[in-house]
C-alpha cells in the first residue's frame, strides 16, 4: 500500500501532527482548502465549548516546498489552543503534581476508552487514556486526508458527505447518489441532506441538551469519479471494501459502516438486490442501479462509491452514566469533560477525509507514486483500457 499516516498528539497536549507519506511529487498543495477542510469538521449545531478556542490551522512542517509536495513524507502540525489551559497538566516533559492531581480521572465514561484502555495500559489515571482517545486526534487526519482530496481532484475524484438521520429525525426520502450530496449547504446548522428536516433536528439537539444527554446519526458518505478497477479480489486484506469498512470503523463514535444499499437488499430476493448489466450509447459498460455501492468481490466496478455511516451517541454526557470510582470501587457518576451534544455532520468530515485517504491509497497501487504527472498518465490509460474493455 503506497500511502502511509500516522498522527500523533494529545487533546489537551501542545499541538496535533500528521505524517503523510507517498504522495507523488508535483502536487499542488492549496493551504486555503485544507483550512477550510478543518473548518468544515468544526462546524456544527450541537458543538461544545472546545471550538470556541480552536481555529485549526495546518502547519506544513515537511515534504512541501513553494507549495508544492517533493514526494517526501509529509508533516503537518495543528497547534492546540487549549493547551495554554492545561500546560500544567498535560506538559510533555513536566506537570505540575497538584493541577495534574485536580484533573485525575478515576470515574470511567461507559462507551469511551477510558476503562478499556486503562486496563490495557494500567494507568492509574485514565487521562493518560482519553487524552489520545478523543476525537480531538481527527483534526489531524481531516488535514492529512485534505491533501489526499487534492490528489484525488486532480484525478477526477470528487468525495462529499451530508447527515441522513440525528437522533430519532430520520431522512428516508433522499435517494442514496452522489448527487443527493451536491444538494447539501454547508453552511448549515447540520449540513442534512433533506433541509426541511434541520428544523427538527435543531430541536432535538436543544432538547437533548436540556436533558444533559447526547445524540447520535448516521451519514451518507460519497465518491463520484472513482474509475473501474481499484482494490483486489484475491486477498482479503486487499479487498477494498474491507478497507473502507476499517478506515471508517476507526472514525470516532462510528459503530456500523453500510455499502450501497446493502441493508434493505439483504430483506429481498436476490433479483431485487443486484445491479444489473448493460452498455450505454458509447458502448461502454455500465450499471442499472448502485444497489452495491460501486463495489463488487473488493473491486471498484465504476459506480459512484457510496457509504453510510452511523455514529452512537457521544459518551460523555453531561447528566453522567452510572460508573466505579476506580480508587474507592465503589459506585459513582461518570466523569463530565466539557464535550458536545451533537457531533454527526463533523463526523462526515473525518469520515470523508478517511475514504479519500483510502481512494487515494488505491489509485496510488494502480498508477504508482513518484510524480503526479506519471500518476494522471497512468490512469488515463487505466480508464481508457477499462472503457474499452474487453475489447483489448
């Protein structure tokens, strides 16, 4: 697999960084885009106090020149605010012992990593845990999969999100395309793919924090342009749609990642489920439906890519859940950290910044990965063989 990321930082530590490494050389690296691409993840109705402090820049700190990528790893660093609030705390090499003492964890948040994650590490205090936990780790992967988008545009890949269900307010009118998605404002309260519903969701989240409670949804998520061909059926580790599935599963709060249509196929007939064969004016091969989400056996098949994600509720509610005081074993309230009530349409964002990681990393083992020119060379000639094929 060409592309490699790895983040690093904590919530509350001085800064969040992101290597990137195999983006060919010669891509043109719009600062302005990825800005606004961490803006979008901090958008939202619903959001807590935290992005009232933050205003996530990208730092380049490598693998760039003159605005231009030089095929070398990439490193971008997204400085944390907050951390003037908590250097005493959260001090990479020194904390001061009392203010560390003030802000020990020991009440576990049923649904966060905080009690699974002390007990793999044995941490005595569980803000070594949810520090890294948090989702605050996703501003760095928006940044990273930002320069993927840039790649992938310059192929004729287009990826977009919009929120399909909040709570219990549920769109089941909106067809599941890639054109359902260029219909979504982005500068709306919940970025929803029908707008009659916001109203409503607007209200469910007012409710729900009323009630000191959190809610969750689901998302759809979209890649139109995506050629015929990526992935592999002969390995299951190479299957693309067990790629997306894992990259998408990894975005904070997400429980289930759905391909096309493939809940409601699986209570029909076969004959009702798949997407039927035929060739268009051109005579190129095509589709008749998207029922498979643009995936067949792990392969791209030349459908837009569609994908619906669905993220739980948040686990840290303001009323708290029932938990263990670790120290004293006994019964107590979960611990409150300041948090949103809502956080659906930003995981849209993190999730379109994973699947374009993804993409990308798939067209990179079609066409390699040296320069882009090579690159759009490459998978031109790709596209043409696909179009005409079989007539080889």
């Amino acid at each position: 697999m060409p592309l490699k990321l790895t983040t690093a930082g904590e919530s509350h530590g001085p800064r969040l960084t992101a290597i990137l490494e195999g983006i060919p050389a010669g891509l043109a690296v719009d600062a302005g885009f990825v800005n606004a691409e961490l803006a979008r993840r901090q958008h939202g109705y619903g959001r807590g106090g935290r992005m009232k402090i933050e205003k996530d820049e990208a730092l380049f700190e490598g693998g760039v020149r003159g605005g231009v990528t030089l095929g070398s790893p990439i490193g971008i660093g997204i400085v944390n605010r907050d951390h003037a609030n908590w250097e005493k705390v959260m001090g990479p090499l020194a904390v001061d012992a009392s203010a560390a003492s003030e802000k020990r964890l020991t009440r576990p948040r049923p649904g966060h990593g905080d009690l699974a994650g002390g007990m793999k590490l044995g941490s005595r205090d569980l803000r070594d845990i949810l520090e890294r936990a948090s989702a605050r780790e996703s501003a760095a992967r928006v940044a990273a999969g930002a320069v993927c988008k840039l790649l992938l545009r310059e192929c004729g890949i287009e990826i977009a999100s919009g929120v399909l269900s909040l709570g219990e307010v549920v769109d089941d009118r909106s067809q599941r395309s890639f054109a359902s998605l260029e219909s979504v404002r982005q500068d709306s309260p919940l970025r929803a793919l029908d707008s009659a519903l916001e109203k409503t969701m607007v209200e469910a989240v007012d409710a729900a924090k009323k009630e000191g409670d959190t809610l969750g949804g689901s998302i759809l998520v979209g890649a139109r342009g995506v050629p015929a061909g990526l992935g592999s059926h002969v390995s299951w580790d190479r299957k693309l749609d067990g790629r997306i599935a894992q990259a998408l599963m990894s975005v904070p709060a997400v429980k289930a990642v759905e391909l096309g249509s493939a809940i409601e196929v699986s209570r029909g007939p076969g004959s009702r489920a798949h997407d039927e064969i035929e060739t268009n004016p051109d005579g190129a091969l095509q589709r008749r439906s998207n029922r498979a989400g643009g995936l067949e056996a792990g392969v791209t098949n030349g459908e837009e890519l569609i994908v619906v994600v669905t993220m739980k509720p948040l686990s840290t509610l303001a009323r708290g859940l029932d938990s263990v005081d670790l120290e004293t074993r006994q019964a107590a309230r979960a611990a409150y950290e300041r948090s949103d009530v809502t956080a659906v349409p930003a995981c849209g964002v993190i999730a379109e910044a994973m699947l374009a990681f993804v993409l990308a990393d798939a067209l990179l083992e079609v066409t390699g990965n040296d320069r882009l020119e090579d690159v759009k060379e490459r998978l031109a000639a790709h596209r043409e063989r696909v179009r005409r094929y079989p007539l080889l």
